[in-house]
C-alpha cells in the first residue's frame, strides 16, 4: 500500500555494490603525474547498487537493498544512512574480513567526472547472500542489478527473479562481457555509450550507432534495452519501441550517477505499470534533476521533486517531452 513514506506501491529489490564516496570538486581533473589544488571535499553515500536503491526510494517505492559492507565506522554510516532513506537493510552482511568500499571521485568544473573504486567487501558479495534475501524476491515487483559486484550473486539474483516472476533490470556498469545465458533472462538492459560498445563491438557515437547497438543486443535475447546517452538523452528499443527519448535541458554540476538515478526512478515508474517511454521520462528527469547537484545518492531527487520538474518542462516542451496519456 502506498504510504507518505512510500507514495507509489512499486516493491524494487536492489542487489549491488556500496561505496563510501571520497569526492572532490575542482577547476579541472588532472592529468597523469598532475597535481592541481583549490578543489572541495564532499564525504557521502555511494556505490552504484546503494545509489539505484536510494534514487528508487526517494521516487516512492518500497525498497530492498542486498549488499555487503565491512565492520568500520564506513559501514556502520552506509547502513545508517540507507536506512534513514527508508530502505530495508536487514540483508546487508557487515563482512569481518574485508573493508567497505571506497570511491575516491574528482568532479571538473563542467559536472564531469574521473573514479576511482576500492570495491573492499562488495567483492565478497556471494549467491548465498542472495539465496537469504528470497523470501523478500518472493514479494514480487522489479530486481535492479549492476555489475559493480562478483558476477555469481548478479547470475543468481536475475535467476531467482525469473524464476519467480519479477521484472529484471540489469545496469551492465562498470562495463564488462556478459554470457547470452544471463542475458536471455533480462527484461530490460540500461548500459551507456561504453558499456554498449563493450557488450556489441559497435562503436556507440550518436543515435544511429545506438538504435544498432540495442538490435544487436535484443538478438542475443534482451527484450527491451535502453541505451542511455548522457545529455543526448537515451534510445529505447523494445516494447514496440525504437526511439530516441531526449534527455532534459538542465545545467550540469555533477553527473555522477546520472545512471543510478535514472535506472532507480526508471525501476519505479516500471513498478507502477507505467509504459515504457513514460517511465523512461520519469527516469530521465529524475537524472536531470541529479545532474544539478553534487554527489550520488545527496542528489537523489523526492518523488514530489519528480513530479514538479515534469510538470515544470512539459508545459515548456510539450511536443519533445510529452508523456503518454
Ligand atoms: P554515470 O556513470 O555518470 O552514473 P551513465 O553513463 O550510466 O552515468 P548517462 O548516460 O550519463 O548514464 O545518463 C543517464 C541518463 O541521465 C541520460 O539518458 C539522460 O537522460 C540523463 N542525463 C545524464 N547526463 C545529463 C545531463 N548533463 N543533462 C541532462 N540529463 C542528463
Ligand atoms: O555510479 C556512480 C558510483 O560509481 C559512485 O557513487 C561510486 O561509488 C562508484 O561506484
């Protein structure tokens, strides 16, 4: 049921990594051997898993994180902070023999960005922490899976879920080559320009090289796949589908995981029954939103936010930016 705390009755299960962002925000990022001074430091939540499942929450819906962090004060603090956004946490593992993980992030002056990850326990992250979480997969609603954890507990959870039914979202990020085996079991796959020419062997450089791209991966068995393109927007194939969804005009500060705000608000608009292309706008002004601001999961928009920005830019855009009815 929805509540003020969760206004939407989406159940998202978030299966991922969780980082402890290091950002700091500069005139410009340096280069090898390069040390530029002058810049700011920002201390806060991250990792692409945590960051999908805070951005989901926010956008309303009922959210399940599986994770691990390690036994330091980084940990203790991820956890807090997940659950002070509203999200279950009781299958998040405190691993004893490996750190939380660390992201040290140098944003330029133009929002972009240069990462660097220390992953620490995430990398313990096992199929037997999933198998844990199955009562919570037997609830129903859409798993949200990236790549920023070992390949097995990722295989397991797409597993489970399909095997009970739920919707699948995978976010191939970081990039890496993925088995048909898995991808047959996707119902929608979100990489970015990197991530698709990784996946394909096609250069993704505008819309026509993405709209190839997304064929070539829905025959290898994807149903639908969205290939997101920064401020270009995303080309969406599937669900009687292809076209470009241009991204929202806004000015950038911190692109850091326009992605993971983007597939969680995407995650939640799907939840509720939206159709494809509406919950890709939902998704996409979510990111927008983001893009303002500094940091991953600080920049998370609210629900209400959402909703203000749509209706703010579709009185301004109607023809480009319009909703399905
Ligand atoms: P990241 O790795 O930084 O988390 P990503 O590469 O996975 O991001 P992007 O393709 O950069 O993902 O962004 C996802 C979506 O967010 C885009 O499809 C777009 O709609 C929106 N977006 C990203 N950057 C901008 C921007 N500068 N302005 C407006 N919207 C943006
Ligand atoms: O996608 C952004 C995230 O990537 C950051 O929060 C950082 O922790 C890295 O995992």
């Amino acid at each position: 049921m929805p509540s003020e705390n969760h206004p939407s009755n989406a159940r998202i299960v978030v299966v991922g990594s969780s980082n402890t962002d290091m950002i700091v925000q500069i005139g410009r990022i340096p280069g090898i051997g390069e040390t530029v001074i002058g810049g700011k430091l920002h201390t806060a939540g991250g990792g692409k898993g945590a960051n999908q499942a805070v951005a989901a929450s926010r956008a309303g819906a009922r959210v399940v994180f599986v994770g691990r962090v390690g036994s330091d004060g980084f940990g203790k603090t991820m956890v807090a902070g997940l659950r002070r956004y509203g999200i279950n946490v009781s299958y998040v593992t405190r691993d004893k023999r490996a750190p939380t993980g660390v992201a040290f992030i140098i944003v330029g002056s133009g929002g972009e960005n240069s990462i660097a990850v220390a992953s620490g326990a995430n990398l313990r992250l096992c199929s037997g922490d999933v198998a844990k979480a199955k009562e919570v997969f037997r609830q129903g609603g859409i798993l949200l899976v990236q790549l920023e954890t070992p390949l097995p507990p990722v295989r397991a959870a797409v597993t489970l879920a399909a095997k009970l039914g739920m919707r699948v979202i995978l976010n191939p990020a970081p990039a890496q080559p993925l088995p048909d085996t898995l991808l047959r079991k996707v119902d929608i796959l979100t990489p970015n320009e990197y991530e698709a020419e990784l996946l394909t062997g096609i250069r993704v450089d505008g819309e026509a090289a993405a709209a190839r791209a997304a064929d070539r991966l829905r025959r290898r068995g994807v149903k639908t796949v969205i290939v997101t393109l920064g401020s270009c927007g995303a080309f969406v194939a599937g669900d009687g589908c292809r076209t470009l969804a241009p991204a929202f005009k806004v000015r950038a500060v911190d692109t850091t995981a326009a992605g993971d705000v983007f597939n969680g608000a995407l995650a939640v608009a799907l939840a509720e029954g939206r159709p494809l292309l509406e919950a890709v706008r939902f998704g996409q002004a979510a990111a927008a939103i983001s893009v303002t601001r500094i940091g991953a999961q600080t920049s998370a928009p609210s629900r209400a936010e959402i909703e203000r920005f749509l209706r703010k830019h579709l009185l301004m855009a109607p023809s480009k930016n319009a909703l399905a009815p």
